[in-house]
C-alpha cells in the first residue's frame, strides 16, 4: 500500500484517506447473518453465547492515540494523524484497533473515499474550506473520477439497502420484540432390546412427537433482554425399565401450550450480568455448561445424558442468578432455583420447598479452550437420567412415598472442559460426583459418580454440519448405606452417535443412534439400542 501510495504521488493525508478503508466502515457488509435458534459449531462452546458480531464499527475517533496498534513510527502515522485532525473521517474496531494491514476491495476503498469526500463537503459548506488544501482537493477529484464507476455502484447498494430497511420499519413485528420460534419433529424406537430388570420392554413402537416453540426476544435498552418461551411438546421417551438413555427433548405428551421459560437479563456494570428467572429456568440459562453438543434438544446430542453433565440435572425452576466476568478468561457464575417457588403449601416456597444453588469458575485459557468447575447444592431436586438408585426411583419405591416427598439433600461436584484440536476436531467430555444423604424415613447416603467423553466434527461435509460421539457412564451409585437401597452392581455404557446435517438455513435432520450396554447397571439387563430423527424446523 504504501508503494502504490508513493506511485499515484498522493500525499499524506489522501494516502490515509486509502488507510481508512481497512476500518469498520465495512464491517456491515463482511460479517455474516447470525442465524435465530441455530447455536455456531464452534471449539469453544461459549461462542454460541453471543450474538454480537466481531466487526461493529466504533465511533469517530479525535486523535490516533486511541488506535491501539497505531504507533508514532508506523509509516502512515502522520497521514491518519492529519486526517484525524483535519477531516475527521477516520473511525475503528470497537476494541480500540485499526487494523491498517487489513487487505481492501475497489469497493471498500471506494466507500472510503466517499466517506472523505463527504466530509471534506461538509467542511467547505460550513465555511472551514481552509483546512482543504489545492493538492489534496486536485487528487481527491482525480480519485473520484477514477472510481466513478464504484461510487456509482455503492449509491446503488446504499438506496436498495435504505428502500429495504424503510419496508422493515413499516412492517416490523414491534419495534422492541423480535419473534422467533423453531419446530422439532423426532421419529423413535427401540431397535433393540428385550427386558430391563426382569420386566419385558413393551415401548418398543416406532413413534412420531413434536415440539413446538414460539420465542418472543424483547429488548427495552439494547443491553437488556426479556425472554418468553412457549412451548407445546407431546414427544416421549421409550419406557425401558430406567432413566437411562431418556431423550433430552422428550416432554408430557400432551399439545397443551404453555409459558415453558420467562427471564429478564439486564446488566448491572460493565462485566456483570443478571438474570431474573420466573419459570422452568434451567442451568444453561445460568452459565455455559461447557460443552459443544448442548443445543437445548433442538440441536446437536439427542439424549440428556449426552446434552450435558447429568449434576446440572438438579438446576430448574424459579429464581436469581449472576455472572462477574473478571476478564475475557475468567467469569464466576452464582444461581440459585426453587423447584416450588409458586407453592404457599408447607414445606415448601420458595426457599423451604425444592431447590438447586449453582456455583461455576469458567475459565478459557485461549479461544479454543473453555474449562468449568462446578458446585451444586440441593434439596430434592434428583439427577435427570441414570440408574434408578442413582435418581432416587428406588428409595421413593422402599419408602412408598412419592419421589417428591422423599426428602434428601445433595452436594454435587463437576468439571466440564472443550478442547479444540482443530477448527474441525473438537474433544470434550466432563466428570461429576454427588453426594445425596436421606432426610426422611430411611437415612442414610450415597455416592454418585458419572463421566463422559465427547469427540465432534464441526462442518463436516458442509459448513454448519456437526458430527458427534459421546461415550460415557450415566449416573451410577458406588457406594450406599441407606436400608433397601443398594449400590448399583455392575456398569453401564452410553455410547451415542449422531450427525447433523444442515439442509438449508433453516432445516437441519440429526439421525443418531443410543446404545446402552447393562442399562440400570446390572449386567443380566439386555443391552438397548435407541434409534432416533430428529428434523428441526427454525425460523
């Protein structure tokens, strides 16, 4: 650049004019269209996070020093100091960077002109002329009329993009709301498999559920955000004798509509957020849980077990949580949930009824790594998947109470971690111990252990695809001295397959397979084959 600048025999402050378009005045037109729902494949599960895109355009700058990567001995220092000083026509990245060893097009640096040239305009109109020199009046002329032919093309772009958006403002949804929604249609069966803890399974039909959701996003500040979810969902889950292999999407079974997830997230300072949670909030809504196949049921693992570490399982309901990100490395997320908030009943509230509270360090030594270490403490709030020891079936059977009233309370500990081997290799999995003591009838406590490890494929075969392997073990009771309620004797696997693949920008089909080996970790139960598709609709 600076060769060519030499060559057209510009001077300092038109060269920077060239300079300029390698800033964010561009950065509309390069980035790409977020997709609603639809998380991003990325090694870093966190990145799906965000929606703000990396190249927003930061406001006029009044002097170079506030260019990060611009120093005094640069070789174009003092042209963008002139045109900072002079015009005024230089702006930058939102993190503070110029960025001048970013590669242009005709069209970018036609745009750039034209930014200039505006101003330049404008500083004659108001009667400033004097800071525009012959010289540089003589080349910014010559440089219009060699891109003529740009400029006429960017006018073109910028009135179709202004007829656009005047349509949109006419017939927006709200001018605070944006509507979204998704449908997922799941066919399943259980392809193999005959008795589980010597009961013959007899939900072995091939079935067709849906669920539907419509997803109202309000923002009444552009920082905050007001989230309602309803939902209708009539997918079941096979009835194999346990808990194990339940798919993660699986609901009542009933279309009946109704409010399924209503928070508020506002920020209070510049690196701490926080959310007030009215219904069925779960811990995703709380902090990352750091891993690259939890899409919420509507992408990526098909089983609970494989969406996320089961010891998030004892998160749900109503409550408050807050996240403190102490740098762009470090960020501690504090939650805490009631089960029962709405329910004046004794023993129950929401502070003396069911409850999870969540304490997570989630560190990202560089983009491609995220690490959580997790703290849950809970009162009668069961693991989502497992044994039936392990999520408290048996012990509700042994005190003939219902699994609600059993009364126990836990403490759970949890490392999740994403590694991004490649762009398109990810390696990933998770371990979890809880411990769970009795509080009623029939004391005692066990120990819970469960650990998985998942390897993805992100854009295999095509951009936006995802492949997965999860190969774990669910929940399982090492160790009890509760009465009636033994320790699981053997061990069961989960492997699970699946492959997502992206029809279009709104179509994606994952069909992915479930094999439990001893499910209910008892080696006399036949192994279980689950097969699943799951088709997602988003929009």
């Amino acid at each position: 650049m600076q060769k060519f600048c030499k060559y057209l025999l510009f001077s300092p402050a038109v060269c920077g004019v060239m300079l300029f378009v390698n800033t964010a005045t561009f950065a509309g037109e390069t980035s790409g269209k977020s997709e609603i729902n639809q998380p991003q494949v990325l090694a870093n599960p966190d990145a799906r996070a965000t929606n703000t895109a990396p190249d927003q355009r930061m406001g006029q700058v009044t002097s170079v020093s506030q260019f990060s990567d611009v120093q005094p001995t640069d070789w174009a220092f003092q042209a963008l100091q002139s045109l900072v000083e002079r015009y005024g026509c230089i702006a930058g990245y939102p993190n503070s960077t110029y960025r001048g060893n970013r590669a242009l097009t005709r069209y970018e640096f036609a745009a750039g002109l034209n930014a200039c040239l505006d101003r330049v305009n404008e500083l004659i109109a108001t009667a400033t002329g004097d800071l525009v020199n012959k010289q540089d009046l003589a080349t910014l002329q010559k440089l219009q009329k060699d891109f003529s032919a740009e400029l006429a093309t960017l006018r073109g772009r910028v009135d179709v993009v202004e007829v656009r958006s005047a349509e949109l403002e006419a017939n927006r949804f709200s001018t605070t709301t944006k509507l979204q929604g998704e449908v997922i249609a799941v066919v399943s069966d259980v392809l193999s498999g005959n008795t589980v803890n010597g009961a013959e399974i007899t939900d072995k039909n091939t079935t067709l559920g849906l669920r539907a959701r419509i997803e109202l996003v309000t923002s009444f500040t552009g920082k905050d955000t007001l989230f309602t979810r309803i939902q209708a969902d009539n997918i079941l889950s096979p009835n194999i004798g346990t808990p194990e292999g339940n798919l993660f999407f699986a609901g009542d079974g009933t279309t009946n509509a109704f409010i399924d997830a209503l928070y508020y997230k506002f920020p209070l300072g510049e690196r701490t957020e926080v959310t007030a949670l009215a219904n069925a909030a779960a811990a995703d809504d709380i902090t990352s849980t750091v891993n690259l196949f939890d899409g919420d049921g509507s992408f990526g693992a098909l089983s609970t077990f494989g969406t996320r570490n089961p010891i998030y399982g004892q998160i749900n309901g109503a409550g408050l949580a807050v996240t403190h990100e102490f740098s762009d490395k470090l960020a501690l997320s504090l939650g805490y949930l009631s089960g029962t908030a709405n329910d004046p009943t004794p023993n129950n509230g929401l502070f003396n009824g069911s409850y999870g509270a969540l304490a997570q360090l989630t560190v990202k030594p560089s983009d491609r790594i995220s690490i959580g270490f997790t703290y849950i403490n809970s009162y009668n709030q069961p693991l989502l998947t497992g044994s039936n020891a392990a999520t408290f079936q048996d012990i509700a059977a042994i005190q003939g109470l219902p699994e609600e009233q059993v009364g126990f309370s836990s403490n759970s500990y949890g490392v999740e971690a994403s590694i991004g081997i490649t762009d398109n290799i990810v390696l990933g999995g998770w371990i979890g111990y809880t411990n769970s003591q009795s509080l009623r009838g029939t004391r005692g406590d066990v120990d819970i252990w469960n650990y998985a490890v998942t390897l993805g494929f992100p854009d295999l075969g095509k951009k936006g695809n995802l492949a997965g392997i999860i190969a774990g073990m669910e929940p399982k009771v090492t160790s009890s001295d509760i009465a009636g309620l033994d320790s699981d004797p053997d061990t069961s696997y989960h492997l699970e397959a699946f492959y997502q693949y992206k029809l279009s920008e709104n179509i994606t089909i994952t069909p992915g397979v479930i094999w439990l080996t001893s499910p209910d970790h008892n080696d006399t139960n036949d192994d279980v084959v689950i097969g699943a598709l799951r088709t997602t609709f988003s929009f």
